[in-house]
C-alpha cells in the first residue's frame, strides 16, 4: 500500500480521532479511507444518474417547439411549482 502525509488543522485531528475512539474504525487511515469510498461511492451514483438523464433525453426526439418556448414553459413550470404563477 502507499502512504500519503497530509496536513490538517487540529479540530479535524480531533474529529477523526473521535471517529476512531468510538470503535468504528481501527485506526485514522481506515476512517480517511472510508471517507475515500464513500465519495467514489457518490460520484458514481452522480454520474450514472447523470447518464440517464442524457439518456432519457436522447430517446425523446427533437422538439419542434422554439428554444424561446421551451424556456418559457420551464419558467412557468417552476413558477408554478413553487407558488409564483
């Protein structure tokens, strides 16, 4: 395995040594780590959401509705949604 030295404030020490002091992790390396995957864990449920959205889009068709229209209707839409229309 690699090592990696970073540097950090002392709360964030504290912080990360309360982690390990409440059992969940062995040790600062395996709690960092944790925090590591988790977030590869978020960016690749962000970006398989994002493509199927593109998706979705894809399989829609072309619109034959202006770029002026389509704006208007997602305005009126969110306008709507949130009370102001």
């Amino acid at each position: 395995m690699t090592q990696l030295n970073v540097s950090i404030p002392p709360a964030l020490k504290e912080w990360i040594d309360s982690r390990v002091a409440e059992g969940r992790y062995a040790s600062a390396s395996d709690y960092i780590r944790d925090i590591i995957r988790r977030d590869q864990d978020s960016i690749n449920a962000e970006t398989e959401w994002l493509r199927e959205q593109i998706q979705i889009g894809l399989d829609s068709g072309v619109s034959d509705e202006t770029p002026e229209t389509v704006i208007e209707n997602v305005i009126a839409r969110r306008k709507q949604r949130h009370g102001l229309g």
